[in-house]
C-alpha cells in the first residue's frame, strides 16, 4: 500500500526549524514542500515508502527495499557532487519517518529559484540564442562528468530535470537523480526499466541495457534537451502520439536536423546536437572534454 | 588522407628503394615496416634514412605480434620474426594470452623494442579476432587494447600510440556484435591516439578491391566511430578501399608491391605451397577503380583514353615502345601508389558523395568497354567489384545513420 500524501501540517512537527512549509509539486511516490531555515529556502523531499500489503510477499518486500535503496543512492551521489550543475543537498539529512503509521525517506535539497525548462518549452516564449543553448549543454556536461567519475549514469536527463537560474555562474542545475544507474552496483530495478519514454534513449529499450550502458544514455538525453529547449519542438517525439508510437520513433525514427529549426544556429553546433541523437551509443562522440570545448561560446 | 608504403620483402635498395622512391615523388606520406622479411638494421637505417631526407615522413613499425599464434608450428614461415633482431617477439598460445598478466608483459616487450628505434608513433601488438567480435579472440584483443596506453606510458615515451586491432572479415559481418565492441572500445579509460585496422582475410591470394559489402560498410564503420570519437585510424593493406575508408573518417591506407601487401592475411606466414608464379604488371585506372594487365591498357587506350588517369606515372607505360610495359616492380608500385593518392588531392579526405560518384562512373564505362567488341575485361580486371562498392558504400550509410 502506498502511504498517503502527507498535508504540510503533518510535516510541521517533524520538522519544527523549517518555517512556511507548502508543497510545490508531486509526483510519483516523491512530495515536494518548500519552507525556509533560517531564511534560506529549501525544499523537502518526501518519498512514500508502500508497505507490502503481505508482510510474507517477498516481491512486495523487494520492491520496498528497493524504494527506499534509490533514495539512499540519490543521496549518497549529491553528497558526493560538487558540480555547480548539479542541484545540491539542503539541512535534512535522509532519515526514515514514521509518520500516522506510514514510513516516508525525507530529506532535503538547496530551493532553485527558476523555472524548469519544461515550463519554459510549454509557455511557447521566446527562443534561447546559441551562446544559451550552448551554456545549456555545457553545465549538463559538465554535470554528465561528475556523475559518470562516480560510474553513475543519470538515465533521466529531459527539460524538466534542468532549472534555469538567474545566477551566472549556474544557468542551469540538473536534479533528480531518481533512477539513475550504476555501473558497479547491483541493480535494484525490479519493477521493470524506469523512464520517460519520450526522452528514452535507444539502447534503454533493450532488455539487456545493464551490460552496455553507459554515459552516452546522458550524451543522447543532453542533446534531447538542447535541442527540445533550442527548438521549441522535440527532435523525434510528437504530442499526439502514444507511448508505443512514442518508442517507436525513439527506435527508428532518425531525428530532425537542428539545422532544419534553428537555421540561425552555426552548422557545427547543429551538427554536433544531431551526431549525438545518433541510435548507436559508438556513433556519439564520448570525449566529455572535447565535447565541453565546443560548447565555448 | 595519407597514405603509406606496406612496407615487406623485396623492398629494394638505392635507386631501387621503393620506399624513398615513393616519398621522394611524393606519392606516400609514410610506411609501414614489417620486420618478418627487413632485418632490424636495415629497418633501423631506412627509418634513420627517412628521418633525415623525409622529416615530415611518419616511419611506422607493425610488429606482427598477430603471427604469434602460428609461431609454434615449425613449418611456418616467421621470417627474421623469431631471429635475434626481434627479441620481443615468441610464440604464444591462444590460453597463455587469455591472462591479463601476459598481456601486459607481452605489450611491454613489444613497446619497449619500438622506443627504442626511430618510429614517428608506436604500434601496439594485437592479436586477429576470428570470426566475431564475441570471440575469446576478441576478449583478449581488447585486453590488448585496455592495457597498450598505461605501458606505453610506463616505458616512458611521448610518442603517439596506436594499437593494432585486426579481425576476420567475418567478424564485420555481423553487425550486432560489431556495434556492441564499438561501443565498449570507444570509451576507455586510458585510450590510445588510435588505432591500425587489418581486415584478415583467408588468403592474400584474392583482389584487393573485390571486398564482401557487409565488410566493406564494417570496416568504414569502424573508421567512422573511432574518428568520431577522437581516435586517428590507419588502416592497413587498404590499397584502393583507402579513399573509401578516408571518407568515411578514416586518416590514413598503406598499400604494397606484392599481393601479400594489399591483403592481409596469416597465409604469408603458414607453411609454402608448391607453384606461384611471376606477376604481370597491372595499371591502377582511378576511372575504372580497379588494375587491368599492362596488354589490357595497350588495347584499351586507343579506345578509351579516358581509362588513363592523367598523372606523372602514365609515363612508366609507354605504348609505342613497349607495348604499355612498365620497366620494373618500382614503376608499378609506384603508380599505384600516384592514383591512389589522387583520389584525395591536396590530401583532403573524400567525401561519400565522391565515392558514389567514383562507381557510377566506373559502371558506366565498363558498360562501354565491354559493349565493344573484342575489348571485355575479365578475371581480376572485370567490374564484378563495383556492385560490391557501391552495396558496401550503401550499407555503411545506413549503419553510420547518414544520409546517402
């Protein structure tokens, strides 16, 4: 059984120092509530624990287990991070709670006080410049080679991961590190792969990615986002089509020349988002370095 | 696109020296030596020779670690291989190299050989993955591959470094485990500068442009993923499928003056066979992308003058004195060497485009050779290539997931 949303009231006393608690998006099993500590704005994040509804199910344990393991990986790798890039952790350190009978993992990160790009792509605005599209792909880059020094792979890089800052020196900020993989870890996965299948990158389709994945699923996800934010318009998916249509274009259907959109884009750039939306993994170029010295405005 | 002399026996001395020959005309950028028939001292010295007349020349040394695996049979022909000149180089069995340790010590004795003479860049040894790219061939090929940077470092030069992949044309056949060990290979944490690419093949004894497609479209795939990911590929015994490879990103071709030089194959190193004959001389017409026989040209070039490709080494088959017979094996290598070079001018590598256009034209004008009366070619001259290039050239665009 999944445990219930919880109201801020309930969070209040659980966590007394943060002022203002209210909550500000939800999603899946993760509650996100805004409050301030000692004037600083952070966010808590409260992740629904299900109970087995059989205490004897070993599926239903698992899957238990298994929640509250991604929480503890997400955790352990933004303790680990010191991109600027990466959204980083707030007061609260991870705890389990018991809270009215039911068990939440909260903790909290830093408040980043921008939209996503997401909401910037649906509000149909004006079009980044290349000298922005450009630092869009540079910090997730940068973000990209934080996490994969680790062997990690973020497996959910799409516009409404990144936020847009004011603050120069960090434009955009990933965050949710969710379902992110490791290479040298057990999987702990067992309710099949989980994605976003608009923003799937081909090799996640097979049914044995755990033997070759690795940071060029972020590669192919980065150059989604760039061009998805540059463009206005996903390079592969439409909005009327349905997850298996949805899929099947991310398998077989070539992207659209950026160029096609973004005429105003220098040829190179273009060139390179599109070498990156390539179906094979070898056929991305995987020098991190190199790749963050064309994003050099 | 560059391109270099395969270097092997009978390479000839002074004015006879096929190599300095090649880079004095400015036919080749530089060659690769083989030690199995050149004695270190003359490969030192030729090297030494290059060094000097030609500096900008790049002096390359395979070290045909791949015959390793043959080395045990005493029947084999190893050449100066198994002489005192190469001290890195023993026979090996297939599971000695399956230990990572091996591998490492083995890389060591071959890298610190090369430090020691005067190469522009180091090849790392490899061994030929049979059949397919999941081979327990192919598990110690990349451990080859993972290790060859760390010792390279270790031996303490500075000098670029490839490393030697070599694969059964069959292995580039299968286009699922192709792409998985290009995906493993192009990410590594201590990469190589690049890599020398040798398709085996069972024998040298067949033409070099006469290449299955689906290895054709495998090898310039393997060309176009590495250099996309930064690696420099020089791929040996190319001989004409070097622009095709350049095109597809590929930096440099070599090719010879034997057929042992324009194909790779073990075959050079098994056991001989009774008979073999003397070659005729051949003419490399960049308009029919293939060689004829010298007394092809003679009869064909009244006719068709456009077969000629118009550069310096037309002059080598004179038709009035010998019947289009070239004087001697440096005129014709020498030729090869000017046409092959002429389908990348300035050295700009090809693009795909170029290639089609290469075999449209070369369908179309062996469809009027051989609409003319008495004037078909056949055997190793026919077009049957072309059908080849062109699936090949297709396949590949449709594996590199360009538009073609």
């Amino acid at each position: 059984m999944q445990p219930p949303k919880l109201p801020p009231s309930d969070l209040t006393p659980v966590f007394p120092h943060f002022r203002g608690i209210h909550e500000i998006g939800f999603g899946g099993f993760k509650t996100v509530y805004k409050g301030t500590v000692g004037g600083v704005s952070e966010v808590l994040k409260v992740i629904s624990i299900p109970a087995p509804d059989d205490p004897t199910d070993k599926d239903q344990i698992r899957f238990q287990e298994e929640c509250v393991a991604r929480v503890r990986r997400e955790v352990a790798i933004l303790s680990r991070c010191h991109s600027p890039f990466m959204v980083k952790l707030g007061s609260v350190p991870l705890a389990e709670h018991v809270i009215n009978d039911f068990t939440y993992s909260i903790y909290s990160e830093e408040f980043l006080d921008g939209p996503d790009l997401w909401t910037l792509i649906k509000a149909k605005g004006a079009l980044p410049t290349e000298g922005e599209a450009k630092q869009l792909m540079r910090c997730l880059l940068e973000a990209i080679k934080e996490i994969w020094a680790m062997r990690f792979i973020h497996r959910d890089i799409k516009p409404a991961n990144v936020m847009k800052l004011a603050d120069p020196y960090r434009p955009f900020v990933l965050i949710d590190l969710g379902i992110a993989f490791g290479l040298l870890e057990t999987g702990i996965t067992i309710q099949g792969v989980p994605r976003t299948n608009r923003y799937l990158a081909p090799e996640m389709a097979n049914p044995n990615f755990r033997s070759s994945l690795d940071y060029r699923t972020d590669l192919y996800t980065t150059a989604l986002t760039v061009f998805e934010y540059s463009a206005g318009k996903h390079p592969i998916a439409e909005d009327s089509d349905d997850d298996m249509r949805t899929i099947s274009r991310a398998l077989h259907q070539a992207a659209r020349p950026l160029q096609t959109m973004r005429p105003d884009f220098s040829p190179a750039f273009c060139q390179l988002i599109d070498q990156l939306l390539k179906k094979k993994p070898s056929l991305r170029p995987a020098n991190l370095d190199w790749l963050i010295a064309q994003t050099e405005i | 696109m560059k391109l270099y002399a395969q270097q092997g026996y009978g390479t000839g001395t002074g004015e006879n020296d096929r190599i300095t020959a090649g880079l004095a005309a400015g036919y080749i950028q530089g060659a690769i030596i083989s030690p199995k028939d050149f004695a270190r001292d003359r490969a030192v010295a030729l090297m030494e020779q290059m060094q000097r007349d030609f500096p900008n020349a790049d002096r390359l040394f395979d070290p045909q670690w791949y015959a390793s695996i043959l080395a045990h049979d005493p029947d084999c022909r190893m050449g100066k291989l198994v002489s005192d000149d190469y001290s890195y180089f023993e026979a090996r069995r297939r599971p000695q190299l399956e230990s990572e340790a091996q591998v490492r010590t083995d890389l060591e004795q071959c890298l610190s050989f090369q430090a020691d003479i005067p190469i522009t860049a180091a090849i790392a040894p490899g061994i030929v993955i049979r059949q397919r790219f999941n081979s327990n061939e192919a598990v110690i090929a990349k451990n080859f591959v993972r290790n060859a940077r760390q010792v390279w470092t270790a031996v303490g030069d500075e000098r670029p470094l490839y490393v030697t992949l070599a694969m059964d044309e069959e292995a580039l056949q299968d286009r699922q485990a192709l792409e998985e060990f290009l995906a493993e290979i192009t990410i590594l944490d201590a990469p190589p500068d690049g890599f020398y690419l040798l398709v085996h093949n069972t024998t040298s004894g067949i033409d070099p442009e006469l290449i299955d497609p689906r290895t054709l479209a495998g090898w310039m795939l393997m060309n176009h993923s590495l250099n996309l990911n930064g690696f420099r590929v020089i791929n040996g015994y190319s001989d004409i499928l070097t622009p095709f490879l350049a095109a597809a990103g590929g930096a440099a071709g070599a090719t010879g003056w034997f057929n042992t030089q324009k194909v790779f194959s073990l075959d050079r190193f098994s056991p001989p066979t009774p008979g073999g004959r003397r070659p005729v001389y051949r003419y490399l017409s960049t308009r029919l992308l293939n060689s004829i026989k010298f007394d092809e040209l003679q009869l064909l070039r009244g006719r068709f003058p456009e077969i000629l490709n118009g550069l310096e080494t037309d002059q080598f088959y004179d038709p009035d004195e010998k019947g289009s017979l070239p004087d001697s094996q440096l005129q014709e290598i020498l030729q090869t060497w000017e046409s092959i070079s002429s389908f990348a001018p300035d050295g700009l590598s090809p693009k795909l485009s170029a290639c089609r256009g290469w075999i449209e034209t070369a369908i179309q004008q062996y469809e009027q050779i051989n609409f003319s009366p008495g004037m078909r070619l056949t055997g190793r001259s026919n077009g049957d290539h072309l059908d080849s290039l062109k699936d090949g050239l297709k396949l590949f665009a449709e594996l590199a997931e360009v538009d073609f």
